[in-house]
C-alpha cells in the first residue's frame, strides 16, 4: 500500500496501488482535491484550482 499524509489537514492517505501520477483524489478528511506528484517516493500536493475559459 502507498500512503501519503495530506498537506493541508495532515490526514493519512493511502493511495490505491493502481495510482498514477497526475491523478486527482480527495481527502477523506477535509475533502480537498490533492494531485499525485510522484510515487517514489509518494509525493500529493494541492490540486491547482481550474481556471475559468471564459473563451479570451
């Protein structure tokens, strides 16, 4: 099992062993969207926020 702590609540994450990097999850604590930046070792930061398209 790979398990991560989350950056902004510091809840302890374990990340499914089919995980890839980039992907998007979800704290189960404080709900935020965490990104996987690497797995080796495991490594989730902040998902940065969409922008809006406002089509400019």
């Amino acid at each position: 099992m790979l398990n991560a702590n989350c950056p902004e609540c510091d809840a302890d994450i374990t990340l499914d062993p089919s995980a890839e990097v980039g992907e998007i999850i979800v704290c189960p604590d404080c709900g935020v969207d965490l990104e996987i930046i690497s797995l080796n070792p495991v490594k989730i930061d902040l998902a940065p926020m969409e922008q809006e398209d406002w089509g400019e």
